[in-house]
C-alpha cells in the first residue's frame, strides 16, 4: 500500500525521544510533522535519536570499529529518489540541524540501506552523528563475514545504549560479529 509510516515513542524514564521516519515515502507533510516532534521533544527536555532505513544526507566517514567497507575520511552517498518513492531529502537535517542550534540534546542518527557498517557526520552538517548499521543477516548481496566455526546463528541485531549523563552511546552486535576481514565487531561506543 505505499502508506507512509512515521512515527516516535518516548522513553520517558530516560527522557529520550525515538523519532522513526519514513524515508521511502518522503512529503512535506512528513517534514512538518517532524519538525514539530523536534520542537516539543527540545521544550520537554528529551534528547533525540532519529531512525530511517535511509540517511538523508552525504556521510563523512570518521571511525568505527565495526567498518571494513568503507575507509575513514571517505564519503557516502545514497540512491537518488524516483518519481514513486520520493527518498527523504536533505531537509531533514536540516530540521535536525536547526533542533541542535535551538539548544535540543541530538544522540545520533540510525539507519542502514547500505549493508555495511558505517560511522560518521553529516557531511553538510558535522555537528550531527550517523551510524548506519550492517544488515540483519550474512545473507544479501554485498559480501559480508564467513560464519566462524561453532557459529550457529547467521542472524544479527545490535543493542543500543544511551547515557546522557555522560553523554555516551554505546553498541552491542549480537551475531555475526565478524566483519570480511574477520575483525571482530561486538562492541562499539563513543561520545556525542
């Protein structure tokens, strides 16, 4: 049905606010919508993740244990939108850009499309942090990490954490832990 999908969900203990954006089906309206989500997540207080299947934006690689794909200081540029499935544009960051200016506390932004692991900055705005997480299994199209012997689950997730007292995101892989050079990836942290 092509319906867009958005939505976010508060975790109020933490005060964090999950923002998941529709990226295949990209509209004005989608955009307001989540500038004003933005805004009301800065006036109550809550720091926000945001999660899409695409970046909206040119990445600059910085550094990331988990990555054997791409090279630090490289860049990264998605799949350009098509008449029936606008892509999300770079509007959105720049409302994200305009939430951290405005004062708002931004974690990071998560996301994935390009089976691989990837850490960095928004290349036009380098004071938002990206991190697009590897696929969900070894089987895809992309080469990926052979399954290391005794290994019995080809499957992957990620746990993440966040401590906004110390302001600390951190990254647990569960699975395929192994990347093609078979270096392991289980545990990535860093300081937004």
């Amino acid at each position: 049905h092509y319906c867009a999908n958005y939505y976010y969900k508060d975790y109020t203990s933490a005060t964090i606010r999950l923002i998941v954006l529709d990226t295949q089906k990209w509209s004005s309206a989608q955009l307001t919508w989540f500038t004003s989500v933005l805004a009301s997540a800065r006036t109550a207080g809550y720091a926000v993740v945001v999660a899409s299947h695409v970046i909206p934006s040119k990445i600059t690689i910085t550094d990331c244990n988990f990555s054997a794909r791409y090279a630090s200081g490289g860049n990264v540029t998605h799949a350009f939108p098509t008449s029936d499935a606008p892509l999300v544009t770079d509007d959105a960051a720049s409302a994200v850009n305009d939430f951290i200016t405005a004062g708002g506390e931004f974690v990071i932004w998560i996301g994935g499309h390009e089976h691989a692991d990837i850490f960095g900055v928004f290349t036009d705005y380098p004071n938002i942090t990206a991190y697009m997480i590897d696929k969900a299994s070894i089987n895809r199209e992309t080469p990926g990490a052979a399954r290391l012997s005794g290994e019995k689950n080809q499957n992957a997730f990620n746990i993440m954490s966040v401590v906004r007292d110390g302001k600390l995101v951190k990254f647990v892989r569960i699975g395929e832990d192994v990347d093609g050079m078979m270096r392991g990836k289980h545990v990535f942290c860093y300081n937004y």
